[in-house]
C-alpha cells in the first residue's frame, strides 16, 4: 500500500514539473543580451598603425571550401583602404585557421586577438567556425561577425558580441519545406543529412518544421559526406521510391549525392538547404543542379548590379552567396569602425546601432540574439547560375550602387542613367569594363593588405 501511494506521489511530482518546464521562467528572446562592462573609455586599438579585423577562416582564394568567402572579404578590404580606411590608416584582414579549427584553429585565433589586437572577428566559413568565435569572444570581449553560419544554436549562448549575417536553420527550413510538400504531392518524402555539424543543426530545423505540418520524412539516410559513400546514399534513397528528396549537407558534399541520384535515373524534384546556392555545389553536380531548389539568401542580379559584375571581371566566375556575404560582413564592420573609432566595445555598440544595414545581399536587420532577420525568398538552378523560382520584375535594376567607393559609384550611377534609355546590354557592358579596371588594383590591394 505504502509503495503504491509513494509510487502515485512520484508521478504527480513528475507530471508537475513536466508541465512546468513547459513555461520557461526567462527567454532570452524577452530581452537582448547587453555588455555594460568597461572597454568603451580604453584607447584605440592600432597596432603599426593598422586596424586588424581577424579572419576566422582559409585566407586563400583556391581553397577547396573557404576561397569564395575570402575572394569577397578581400574584395571589401581593398574597397575599404581605397578610400581611405580609417583615417588613413589601413585596414588588414589577419587570417587565421587549421584544419583542425577545435584545436590549432582556435588556439591561433586567441592569440591574433589578445596579441595581434584585432577589432572585431570575422567568423567565416561555418556553424562551428562561429561557435569557437563565440567562445574567444566571451573572454575577450570583441564584435564577431559570421558572414556564413546558419546554425541558430550560435546566437542561442545570450553572448551580446555574436551577430550572424545568414537567417537560422529554421526559418530557412520554414521557407523551403511548404514548396517540399507540395512537389511530394503526399507521396514519400527522402532526406539525406550528412552527420558534420551543420548537416546535423540543419536537420533538426527542417525536422522541427516538418512535424509542425505533421510530416515525417519516409526515408532518413545520415552519412559522412564523403565522396566513397555517395553511390551507396544514392541507392539507398532511391530504394525508397521517393517523389522528393531533401539534401542537407555541404555545397560539394550535396553535388555530388544530386548527381549521382541523376545518374541512376532520378527524375524527381531535389530540395536543399542553403548550401545548395553555392558555386561549389553548381561545380560538384555539374548538369544534375538544374532545377535543384534551395532557400536563395542571395540573388545575383544579371544587369545592374554592380558588385556582381565586378566580382565576375575579377574571379572569372559570378558570386555566391558565400563571397557576396563576406563581402558584406568586412564592409559593416568597417563601417562600425568609421563610426565608432577601434575600439570592441564601440564597435559591439556601432555593429548594433547600424541595423537595419544595407549590403549586395540585401537588409541585415538583427533580432534581439544578433541574428538576421532578413526575408527569404526560394531559388533554383537554372542554366548554370542561381536565379530566384519566381522572379520579380525589376528588381535587378534597384540594387544601388554601394559596391563602389562614392567617386567611382557615382561615375557608374551616371553612365547607367545615361544608358537606361537604351539597351540594358550597354550598361551592362560599361559596368564590366569599369569592373575589369578595378580588378587590377582589387587583386593587388587584397595581396597586400591595402
């Protein structure tokens, strides 16, 4: 008898607290993380007469994961020092990484920041990239800005230093999955994750997302994302006869999976998650990524834009998502340094204060964490580039010309308007020989540091 009536007491208890962890007593979302701490009154940070941003990611244009992403920040750099850095003095980009980011990488990366005095991180590549920033940010107490994390988890620590250019996992899943269903047509859906870090955090927001509409994936296939075993994910996934297949994994890692489906006979429609916009996936699924279907965080205008063109005139290729967002996050951290002067904590305040902020990739709004919340629209392939699934008219021709330092912008801004009258293909051939010029002192100022 005893035993019972201990036995029922237990369970109310555990009822009790279940349903009560079901109302959080705080959520961070209720308030913004701030630094009121000490920093603002401390002088400048100008070692040699230089401002430093550190570069948490390959600082080589030829890497095999991380070149597109240092092509823009480098892009963005020289622009910066072109006119004029910071008084004159010049901004460096002070590369940092391993391949081995959780032991050397981040090892380096405290010591250009405690002894190399950067201003601000830039947390380049990846989800966990941005993490191991974060941490060297609690203690040190400097600005880091991840131009290519989309894990949610990163803004999730209550750090007040942490901003993330990339919407979350989430609400990129939220924008992807409703199109998923549809072209499922309530036949089985197939998802194929790779179990790295970021494959992981993607697949526990699009799984969140899915069981919100009630839905669960047929088939579940989790690999490495390595080359060996995609002929064996490809076969597995298709043993499920699926009417639509989901990737998350990285850009080369999902190529070659699409690929390989194409090759034995997949017809069916093929979603993914951002990764799926980049370069590196066009390159590794070659004619297999036409009509793949991804959350499109960035859009390459064909005419008009001039930071694009550019890019293309310099790299040979157009921009993903990866070197137009580097490109975006040095030039707000450049911007908050113009305003605020090198010092962290002004910085911190200036990065803050700047929202909504304005780049190629379009408006960088933070919510309360340090995320962005800028909409999201879908993207396919389509003839070897990225382009919006439903297009809208004119809106290549809006992006202003911020790309630019304000004498040549305003040079380019009177051409296109002399031009608007005529041919688009004018302007656009005017913007690309303006582009091929400053190619020539881009690539020289980026190798240099100025």
């Amino acid at each position: 008898m005893r035993r019972d009536v201990a036995a029922g007491a237990l369970a109310i208890v555990l009822a009790a607290a279940s349903g009560a962890a079901q109302e959080p007593y705080r959520s961070l979302a209720d308030r913004p993380p701030e630094y009121a701490g000490p920093g603002r009154e401390h002088p400048d940070l100008l070692p040699q007469g230089e401002v430093t941003l550190a570069w948490f990611g390959p600082g080589e244009a030829d890497h095999a994961e991380g070149g597109d992403f240092w092509r823009g920040a480098s892009l963005a750099l020289a622009d910066a020092n072109r006119a004029g850095g910071f008084e004159g003095r010049p901004f460096r980009l002070l590369p940092v990484w391993s391949d081995n980011p959780w032991a050397a990488g981040v090892g380096q990366l405290a010591r250009a920041v405690f002894e190399g005095r950067a201003v601000a991180i830039l947390a380049a590549i990846d989800g966990p990239s941005a993490h191991l920033a974060e941490q060297v940010a609690a203690k040190a107490l400097l600005p880091v800005v991840s131009p290519g994390s989309t894990d949610e988890t990163v803004n999730l620590a209550g750090v007040p230093w942490m901003f993330s250019c990339l919407p979350g996992d989430e609400r990129l899943a939220s924008a992807v999955v409703p199109a998923l269903l549809r072209a499922a047509e309530g036949g089985p859906l197939a998802v194929a994750a790779t179990t790295d870090h970021d494959g992981r955090a993607a697949l526990v927001a699009y799984r969140r997302v899915l069981a919100a509409r009630g839905v669960s994936p047929a088939l579940l296939v989790e690999w490495r994302g390595v080359e060996a075993e995609v002929g064996a994910v490809a076969e597995r996934v298709l043993a499920a006869s699926p009417r639509a297949v989901l990737v998350l994994a990285s850009a080369r890692g999902g190529g070659r999976l699409v690929a390989a489906l194409r090759e034995r006979g997949y017809a069916g429609p093929v979603f993914g998650g951002a990764t799926l916009g980049r370069r590196l996936f066009g390159e590794a699924a070659g004619a297999a990524s036409e009509g793949a279907v991804f959350p499109l965080v960035f859009e390459p205008a064909v005419d008009g834009d001039v930071f694009a063109v550019r890019y293309e005139a310099a790299y040979g290729h157009p921009p993903d998502y990866a070197a137009a967002q580097s490109y975006d996050a040095v030039r707000l951290l450049v911007e908050a340094v113009r305003r605020a002067g090198p010092n962290r904590s002004r910085v911190l305040d200036a990065v803050r204060a700047l929202s909504p902020w304005r780049g190629v990739t379009g408006e960088h709004r933070w919510d309360v964490l340090g995320r962005n919340q800028r909409p999201i629209a879908l993207g396919t392939w389509k003839g070897g580039r990225t382009v919006p699934l439903a297009a809208r008219p004119g809106e290549a021709g809006r992006r202003a010309v911020r790309a630019l330092p304000p004498a040549q912008g305003r040079a380019v801004s009177a051409v296109a308007t002399r031009s608007s009258e005529g041919n688009v293909r004018v302007t656009f051939r005017v913007l690309k020989a303006a582009a091929r010029s400053a190619s020539r002192f881009t690539r020289a100022g980026a190798s240099s540091g100025g």
